[in-house]
C-alpha cells in the first residue's frame, strides 16, 4: 500500500470514527445504559445517594412535578414519599402542594396552630382520602411533615384543587367569602339573590347536580367580580373566587354532557398552582403531588382513538408559560406487573403486562427500581423524540413522544395497592 493510500485510509477510518460517535443514541440504548438504579423507596432510608442523579436532573428547578399512575399505587407514594423528604432536606423544597382542596390547604392550613395533635385530623379531614387513609402515606403525612415543624425547616402543605370537599371548607367556606365581600362593600350582598344564589349553594357545589343552580352560581359569581374590578387581582380571595367559577363552569359542562368538564378542572388547577407559585409562595421550591395525567406536559401529542378534541391538561396549561417550563420538572412514573386499586374502593384490578418492546421490557427484570432522565436524552440527542411505548399515564400503554411528555421517569418492578389506615378505617364512600 503506497503512502497515500494508507493516509487516505487513515482519514477514512477517522471520519467513519467520528460519523459513528455523533450519531444520535436511540432512546432504548440510553435506557439501557445509562439509567440510575434506584437502592431502595423506604421513607425510612436516610441514606439519599442513590437520588443523587434525580437531585441532579432537577437541577434548579423550582416546581417538582410527582406523578402517579393510579390514585391507590402503593409502592410509588412510598417512593414520592422519599423523594419529598430528599427535596426538602437536601434540596430546599419547603412547600408540598396537592392535588386537593385549594380553601382548606391554603386559608385552613395556614390558620392551623402547627402542632402535630392538629395536624393530623386536619390532614385527614383535607387531603383527599387516596393518600390521607392510605397506609403507605401515613409515615410521610402523619409523621415526618408534623416533625418539620419542631425543626428550623417546617414543610408547608398546600392546595391546588378547585374540587371543595375538605371538612375545613365545609365549616368555614360560606363565612370567609361573606365576611371578605361584606368588609368590601360589595352591593350584591345587599340582594335576595346574593342569599339565594350565592350563600345558600356555596357549600354544595362539587355535589348538586341542579343544572339552573349551577348557572345562577355563576352569574353571581360574575356580578361580585364586576363589583370587585379595582380591588388586587393577586390576593387570595380573587383567586378563591376564580377557583370556585372554574369548579361550577366544569360542573356546568359536565351537566349539559360537555367534552370539556375535566379540562375546565385542569386549566384552573393550573391557575390556582401557578398563584402559588408566583404569588404566595416567590421565594420558595414546590413540590407538586397529584396523578400522571395532570401533571404530564403535552398531552395533545398522545394518539387517542376516538377522540376528536385536543385533550389539555394542568401540566400543559402550567408549562404553556414560557417562565414556568423553564423551572419545573416533571417525574413520571411507571410500573412493569403487579395489582392496583385505590383505597377508597375495594375493587382491585391486575396491572397489565408491558407490551413486547416497551419501555418496561428495557430494564432487566432483576431491578427493582430504576430512573432515567428524559431531559438529560433530549439535551443530548436533540433530534430524537422518537414514539415508543410506556404505561406512564396510567397502567395502561400509550404509544407517545414520552421524551416531550416527562422530563424523567421512575421505573417500579412490582406494584401493589395502599392498605388502608387503621386510623383511617371509617366506611368507604
């Protein structure tokens, strides 16, 4: 071989080298290789190091986003549970919003004397019961969030949910509004359908389904906010009332068979996040539990038979803002066999098996628990958001560009459904 042919051949090999490193890595590959696994989900392990990677994923995002398949996943709220206890003590996380009611959580909880003989009936009485009577919440809830406030770094609880159904709502809602429009003058209280309208059908909201009733709700509720145009926008009470119009518009759409009753939930509860966010809480990390289906971005990327409107979600309406993507990540979660089922219902269903070639199948079935970083994929591999196949909006597969969808994904083996509380043992509604 003369010299030049071997300098040619030299220069060949190179480019070939250097092709083959640039080309993207396909997302099965990445999983493959460069998942974290995940030692254990024990809210008692004090040992953080294998979250490193999630810690580091996260970065300086100040909203967290914790997903959930189903409302009863045991295994996941045990996992959600060590996460928030990482966020908090590692991270600077100091406020836990979830997806419950937005009055009792916020007015409720900060009226709350933060001892833990009032913590733990409050929380009972106000976060929605899937995880307030679940077994596998009790450490996080009843035990270590009360210890938070014998310490320097207290975890603040908070509400997002427009949905009125906490026992502090139920005693206090119809008072606070009218003491709050009264001290503002407002003329409408002056009015036999301020009394009629208003007052009398505050607390039954969420659970009367009188269609006229729901639709003088509103128009009330439009009349106090003409009357109440010049006053702050931003504080509470606005946006208490802005919540209870997004409940009755949805209760309204569901009444007359809408496509958008749900949406109209998730719009306001991306509003009523986001007045955390800015508003209430401007100097502090949030983290956000609720299920997979609010918290997703992008949902209108999901192929959905027989749908024909986009379906819009929280985590779509909250991340639309530019100011707001930038600053949250959002951790799905998935599982590969097991059973399911919430602890407010006695019916348990199997899990589905992972279809052939899932993400599900792409970790060895001898790891437990698993992370892979989304985010980290489309910053390497901006190119690729190739669809494949994941149960991460619930235990059911989708075909979907889960890379636009979750920023990172928590892989669970074996699932299983919470066991209820012996304290939290009255009847089942």
């Amino acid at each position: 071989m003369s010299m030049n042919m071997f300098k040619q051949f030299l220069i060949s090999l190179f480019l070939g080298i250097t092709i083959s490193s640039c080309k993207p890595k396909d997302i099965k590959t990445f999983v493959i290789q460069d998942r974290v696994d995940i030692t254990t989900i024990s809210p008692d392990s004090t040992d953080f190091s294998d979250l490193e990677a999630i810690g580091k994923a996260i970065g300086d995002s100040r909203v967290v986003m914790l997903g959930e398949q189903d409302h009863g996943d045991a295994p996941t709220f045990l996992a959600k549970s060590r996460l928030v206890k990482y966020l908090h003590e590692k991270m600077g996380f100091n406020v836990l919003a979830f997806e419950s009611d937005f009055f009792a959580l916020n007015r409720g909880w900060d009226q709350l004397e933060k001892q833990k003989s009032k913590i733990d009936p409050f929380i009972s009485e106000n976060i929605f019961r899937s995880w307030s009577s679940c077994l596998e919440c009790e450490n996080l809830l009843f035990d270590y969030i009360p210890k938070t406030f014998e310490s320097q770094k207290p975890l603040e609880i908070s509400g997002f949910d427009n949905q009125v159904h906490g026992t502090y709502s139920a005693k206090n809602l119809r008072t606070f509004l009218d003491d709050y429009l009264k001290r503002k003058k407002i003329n409408y209280t002056q009015t036999k359908h301020y009394k009629d309208n208003f007052l009398s059908f505050i607390d039954s909201i969420k659970f009367n389904k009188n269609l006229e009733k729901q639709l003088d709700f509103k128009k009330s509720l439009a009349q106090i906010d003409l009357e109440l145009s010049t006053t702050d926008s931003t504080n509470f009470e606005s946006m208490l009332l802005r919540s209870l119009k997004g409940l009755t518009e949805s209760e309204i759409s569901f009444l007359k068979k809408g496509d958008d009753y749900l949406e109209l939930r998730d719009k306001q509860m991306a509003a009523n996040l986001k007045w955390l966010v800015k508003y209430k809480y401007p100097n502090e990390k949030v983290i956000v539990w609720a299920h997979s289906s609010h918290t997703l971005k992008n949902p209108e990327l999901f192929l959905i038979p027989r749908v024909q409107r986009i379906w819009k979600n929280m985590g779509g309406f909250f991340t639309a803002d530019p100011q707001m993507a930038k600053r949250t990540y959002v951790l799905g979660f998935t599982s590969r066999t097991g059973t399911a089922g919430r602890v407010i219902n006695e019916r348990k269903y199997t899990v589905p098996p992972p279809e052939p070639d899932s993400f599900e199948t792409w970790i060895p079935q001898s790891v437990p628990y698993a992370f892979v970083d989304f985010k980290k994929f489309r910053e390497e591999n901006p190119s690729a958001n190739k669809r494949f196949l994941m149960k991460g909006r619930n235990h059911v597969t989708d075909l979907a560009p889960w890379l636009s969808i979750f920023d990172g994904v928590f892989y669970i083996r074996d699932m299983y459904p919470c066991a209820l509380r012996e304290s939290g043992n009255e009847p089942i509604k």
